[in-house]
C-alpha cells in the first residue's frame, strides 16, 4: 500500500535504505533508547538494529497495511512521498500478536525534536488515517508509567488511560486506547 501523510509541519513516508542512517542516529541516542526499552548499542548495533527496523516496517506494510513511517520536517518544496530531508524519527500503527479488531499507535522522536508537540501532531495524522483505511475498532499505545511526556501525547489525543498491562512486550506498561467512535467525536 502506498501512504504518504502531511500535516502542518511534518511528513510522513514508507521508510527507504537511505534512511538507515538517520534513524541509526535515532537508536544510538541513549535519552531515545531508555523510553523504548532497549538495550545500550554503539554504532555498529544502532545502524544493525536500523536494518532491521526498516525491514520489519517493509515487511508489516506488506503483510499488513500497517507499520511504521518515516517522519520528517518539512522541506521547501518537498512533497509527502519525497525521500529528501532528514528523517526525525518515527510513527504508524502496528498490528498487536492476539488482537483483530486493535492495532497500536508507535511514535520515537530524535531528542532534539521533544517538546514542540511533534510527537502529537504525526500521531493524530496516524490515527485519522488509521480510522479511515483499517477496519479497526480501537487504537492503542503503550508507554513506561514513568515516560510522562508520551503519557501527555496520548491523552492530547483523547485516548483513555486502561492502567498498566504487561501483555506484549514482557514488562509493565502503561495502557491507553481510543475508539472508533471517540476519535470521530473528538474530530467532528
């Protein structure tokens, strides 16, 4: 499926090789890697686990109309779809291993790039898109309890806080959702 996504200030794009770089950069800063629970890497395990994350994208767009994007600033002249300008980080949607009628919201931000409402911005433009091309009923997301700025993006968004869960990803998690039904409440 081919998605480009624009708002205000950011597009939205299938990750492309040239983009290993960028978000190796993204994987090797420690500030990121502690909010999205990985281990410490250099260089060389940033730029691997870069691989295999633009892989993994690649392989969820096809196998299921999900995954993540590359988010960038705009660019003077750029387009949604163009591969120029430095990728920033990420968002899209995930489908979760047991679940059929859910997909999860995933977004990262480069550190220099926290703070300026960034995070919220891509996401919102996920999750409408989401609504309107996925047969979903509900959209999650996950964070550490203690990551109280992606805790803010979530609830900026109107998703509902569900407590804590540690059902997919082997530690405790903070759990919010939002339906179908809010999202379009919220929008109209």
């Amino acid at each position: 499926m081919k998605i480009a996504l624009q708002t205000p200030r950011l597009s939205l794009r299938p990750f492309v090789g040239a983009d290993q770089g960028d978000l190796a950069e993204l994987f090797a800063d420690e500030a990121v890697r502690q909010h999205l629970a990985m281990a410490p890497m250099g260089r060389k395990g940033a730029a691997a686990f870069a691989d295999r994350f633009i892989t993994a994208a690649r392989e969820e767009w096809r196998e299921g109309d999900c995954g993540a994007l590359a988010l960038r600033l705009h660019e003077e002249g750029a387009t949604a779809g163009s591969i120029n300008g430095s990728v920033i980080g990420y968002c899209g949607l995930r489908l979760l291993p047991d679940r059929i009628s859910a997909v999860e919201l995933l977004y990262a931000l480069g550190q220099s790039h926290w703070g300026h409402g960034l995070a919220t911005e891509a996401a919102e433009a996920v999750l409408a898109w989401g609504f309107s091309n996925l047969g979903v009923r509900e959209i999650l997301a996950f964070t550490r309890p203690d990551h109280t700025a992606s805790r803010r993006v979530m609830e900026k968004l109107g998703m509902i806080s569900g407590g804590e869960t540690d059902r997919y990803y082997g530690e405790t998690l903070a759990q919010y959702s939002i339906s179908r039904g809010r999202h379009k409440d919220l929008n109209n």
